[in-house]
C-alpha cells in the first residue's frame, strides 16, 4: 500500500534526515519526495510504501503525527486512494 506523507513547519536543519530515519525505523520504504522552502517554510511531500511497515498503518499515523508535534512540524500520511479523492473534482 502507498500512502503520501505531507511535512510543514519552520525550516530548520535535519527536517528531511529527522522524518526519512522515522520511516526506516518502521520498515517504511520512501518511493519519492518533493520540497522546499517558501518564506522560511518547510514543505515537504513523500510518497511511501507501508506494506512492510512494523506496525499497524493507524499507529504509524499517530505516532509520526505525535514525532512531528515533538519537532514543530506539522507531520500527516494519509493512503494514496484517500489523497487521490480528496484532489479530485
């Protein structure tokens, strides 16, 4: 299963390295990533594969949501089928 994970915050150092290694912990394969930085902004959109991920995807979305809280981001992953209908019209 893909899912798309969204990162916003205040740019800083070691945003990227912080939210690829969370992933890696949880057997979380990164398939693409888009970023950058607006105005001091940090914006970022990962595509990932959680197939082989070590825990439940619900727990997974809670706790990288819980990590961003921890770093002053703004952290969600949502399923692909989800983001795809949500951008449609």
């Amino acid at each position: 299963m893909r899912a798309v994970l969204t990162v916003v915050g205040e740019d800083k150092v070691g945003i990227f390295s912080k939210v690829s290694t969370f992933c890696a912990d949880h057997d979380i394969n990164i398939e693409g990533v888009s970023q950058t930085v607006l105005e001091n902004m940090f914006c970022m959109i990962m595509m990932i594969t959680v197939d082989g991920c070590s825990i439940p995807f619900g727990e997974f979305a809670d706790k990288i949501a819980a990590y961003g809280k921890e770093n002053d981001l703004v952290i969600h992953v949502m399923h692909e089928d989800i983001f795809n209908s949500m951008h449609r019209i």
